[in-house]
C-alpha cells in the first residue's frame, strides 16, 4: 500500500537545487529542476552512502560531494563513475504549494 508525505513546501527549494527529507529514519532529497518540476530519489549515494542533498545539482543531475558520482535525479539512473547503482525514485505531486512524495 501506497502513502503520500509531506515532505516540504515548494518555496522551500530554489530551482536546480536539492534539499533533505527525512520520514521515519529514511532520508530522501527533494529535487526542483530548472523547469520547475519536482522530483524524489533516496538521500544517500549508491557508491559510498554520502547525502545527495550535499552535492551539486545542474539541470536535471546531482553530483555526489564525496567522489563526484552523478546521477540523473528525474530517472535514478547511474550517470557518471563512480557509481554504477541507480538511486531509487518515488513519484511526487504538488498541491496547493506542498510538496507530496509517495512511499510504501
């Protein structure tokens, strides 16, 4: 079974930038792309574990902070070594300005 969080208001996160969300001990990162759609992956790195919400977000990319591993943040999918691990995805809505990720 499916359940929609909260995880943080849309004004909470500039375009082309990241921030945390944590629901009972999980982390994710919240993504805000350049075109103003939003996007969930887990909140660690595959390759090492590091928090992706301390990386470096360009277009539709995080950067990892530790080794620069990259990541496409709207499909998970492994861009660049050192990773090899795609990052999981969660599908998001936005209503009335919050910003809604679906786990379970």
């Amino acid at each position: 079974m499916s359940t929609w969080i909260a995880a943080c208001q849309t004004d909470d996160i500039d375009p082309e930038d990241v921030v945390p969300f944590q629901h009972e001990g999980v982390d994710y990162a919240i993504y805000r792309s350049p075109d103003d759609d939003f996007y969930a992956t887990a909140g660690h790195c595959t390759h090492e574990r590091m928090l992706l919400c301390d990386g470096l977000v360009m277009d539709n990319t995080i950067e990892c902070p530790k080794h620069n591993g990259r990541f496409d943040y709207t499909t998970g999918r492994a861009a660049g070594a050192p990773v090899l691990v795609d990052l999981r995805t969660y599908p998001v809505r936005v209503e009335d300005g919050t910003v809604f990720i679906e786990i379970g």
